[in-house]
C-alpha cells in the first residue's frame, strides 16, 4: 500500500469513529453497556470512580476473614510464648471496633467482596457478645443484688465511696484492698445498713443478711513470701436459703513487649476454682477482682464450673477510660441475670453491680 492511500485510509477510520459510525466487521458496544471484567460500570467509563468491583480488596477481604476466625476460634490461638491467647481474649469484644473500621474502607474503597466477606467477623462477633447487649429481665421474688468493687489502697474518700455503694440497695458488698485506716472507715460507714460483715486479710463481705462460717481462703500462689491473704469463704443466710460467698483478688498480671505475665494469676484462679469445687453448699456467689475477663482461658477453672453475666458488658478497668471487665460476678446454681456498672469512686476501678437470681 501507498503512503498516501494509507494516509487516506486512515483518515477514513477517524471520520467514521468521530461521526460514530461502527468500524467496517464490528459491532459497536453502546457507552451505557461497556464493563470491565468482573466489575458492573453503570454509567460507563465515564462513571469509572463509582464502580463497586469484586476484585477490589482483597486486602480487606482477608483481613475480614482473619477477625471472623479470631472471634470463632480464638481458643485455637497458643498460649505460648507470652500468654498469647489469653492476650487477645482480654480484648476480644473489641474486635467489633475492628469489623466497623474494615465496613469503612470497605465502602470507601467500594469492594463488593470485602462487603460479603464482613459478613463472617459480624456473625462472629453477635453470636459471642450480642447477649450481652440485650436489656436485662425483670427482676423476680427470688433475686439478690450484689456489688462488687476493689476500692484501691490509695483511694482517699473511703466514706464518700461506701455511701456511693450503698446507693445501688444491695443485699451484698464485696471490697478489696482493704486496708488501715480506711478500712475502719467502711465498717463505720456501712454498719447501719449491713450490720454484718467479714474481713480475712485485704478482702471483706458485708451483708444485709446473717454470715456465718466465715475463714480465710488460702489462694496464695507458690513463691509469694510475704503476707498474701486475698481470699474469704463465708456462708449467708437469705430468706431464699443458706448460700456460700466468696470474695477474692486474684494476682494482678502486667502486659509488656514478651506478652501477658499471668502465671501468677492463673495459678491462683486454680486454687480458687479448687475450693469452689468442693464448696458442699449448693449455690455458690464468686465476687471479685480477678484480673481476668470471663473469656480469658486463665480463668478456666472458675467459668468452667461457674455461670457468668448474661446481659451487660460493665468494663470496670482502668477507672478512667474502662477497656475489659476485670471485676466478676460468678454463681453456681443460680443466674448473673445482669451485671452493669456504678458511677466512679476514688478507686481506679469501677464498682460493678449485679441481680442473682435463685434457682
């Protein structure tokens, strides 16, 4: 061919695409209907930055898997080395803030797989904590209230702090870190509405209702030298019949760069589960700062015999911005219908109270 019928051909093509003619042995596919694979282009290329792709986010999509298989199979994770595993359950319902920050991208970055795969870490999430979020039951004629609160041996308003547990009406108070001179401060302030009450060590009991049979509880960890006395058995007497409570404060555990340090805990949550185990009364109350929360494995040996709270996360710690309930309301042959927090005292937690009811 000629260079100037090659020229001329080539004109030819350009007035016909201008003029939208289709070229000669094709088929012109409408603006309106062009798509890319695998994307759905409502409006053309011209549309092209309000496109929803499924091969977009793939980044997204696996993290979405990698939260639902978290959520689901969290006990899969080792506990070793650093405590690993009970690492993630203490912050576990946080999870959802996770899925809610994946739905944002996934929408900014318009990623219809991601969007499905969401589905997954939702479900997860609802089957595990949604219970929790329900409103509690009415309350029945068989029903205790409890408080549970650890009132720090720094805290400087231990009468303001009694009157403020007072408030929420509960048959039964558990404190921790009792010590002197405040603790004398609680048993004056709370007398004239609990007139009994038990102390063994840093940890008391007071009660609308008669105690009895109330003694140390030896849940001292191997290697603790110095007095260690954080436990209390006594039983109660209710109007609903005679019921053991347990007041403890399990070892505190401290998170750094090797993981979670919870030996100590863990082994004083076993010596503990040991006791309550053996408890000969039926119904048994456990309320205490256990540094744990209710899905950490470490506390295996209490959750494993013991029912926990049905409605209400009430994260009790720290004071100031609560991240885990680490305060715990347990029974054995009786229900934590609800469990919710009080307002703050001059404690670096946060009170927790609790409904019972009797089976």
């Amino acid at each position: 061919m000629r260079p100037g019928q090659r020229a001329e051909r080539m004109g030819n093509q350009v007035e016909r695409e201008n003029s939208g003619a289709a070229p000669t042995g094709r088929t012109r596919v409408p603006r309106w209907a062009r798509c890319r694979a695998g994307q759905w282009v409502p409006g053309g290329e011209g549309n092209a930055g309000r496109r929803w792709a499924w091969t977009r986010g793939r980044v997204l999509t696996a993290f979405a898997v990698l939260t639902a298989g978290l959520l689901a199979f969290h006990r899969a994770v080792p506990n070793s080395p650093g405590h690993l595993g009970s690492l993630l359950e203490v912050f576990l319902p946080w999870l959802g803030l996770v899925v809610v920050l994946l739905l944002g991208l996934a929408l900014l970055r318009r990623s219809a797989t991601a969007l499905v795969a969401l589905l997954l870490p939702t479900a997860a999430w609802t089957y595990h904590f949604g219970g929790l979020l329900l409103p509690g039951e009415e309350s029945g004629p068989h029903d205790l209230v409890v408080v549970q609160h650890n009132v720090s041996d720094e805290n400087t308003d231990p009468a303001g702090t009694a009157r403020a547990l007072t408030d929420a009406g509960p048959d039964l108070i558990a404190l921790q870190e009792l010590v002197a001179p405040a603790l004398a401060v609680y048993e004056k302030t709370l007398a004239p509405d609990y007139p009994y009450h038990a102390v063994r060590g840093t940890v008391g009991l007071w009660s609308k209702h008669p105690l009895t049979d109330a003694r140390l509880l030896d849940i001292r960890p191997q290697g603790v030298t110095e007095p260690w006395n954080r436990g209390l058995r006594a039983a109660v007497h209710t109007p609903h019949g005679e019921i053991a409570a347990y007041v403890a404060h399990l070892p505190s555990v401290r998170v750094g760069a090797s993981g979670l340090a919870s030996s100590s805990r863990d082994e004083s949550a076993g010596l503990l589960g040991e006791a309550v185990a053996a408890e000969p009364l039926k119904t048994v109350l456990l309320l205490g700062d256990l540094n744990g929360t209710v899905d950490d494995r470490g506390l295996d040996p209490l959750t494993s015999r013991m029912d926990v709270a049905r409605r209400g996360f009430a994260f009790s710690f720290p004071a100031a911005l609560p991240l885990a309930r680490i305060d715990q309301v347990m029974a054995r042959s009786a229900t934590v219908a609800h469990i919710r927090t009080l307002p703050a005292t001059g404690s670096d937690h946060l009170p927790v109270t609790a409904r019972i009811t009797l089976r």
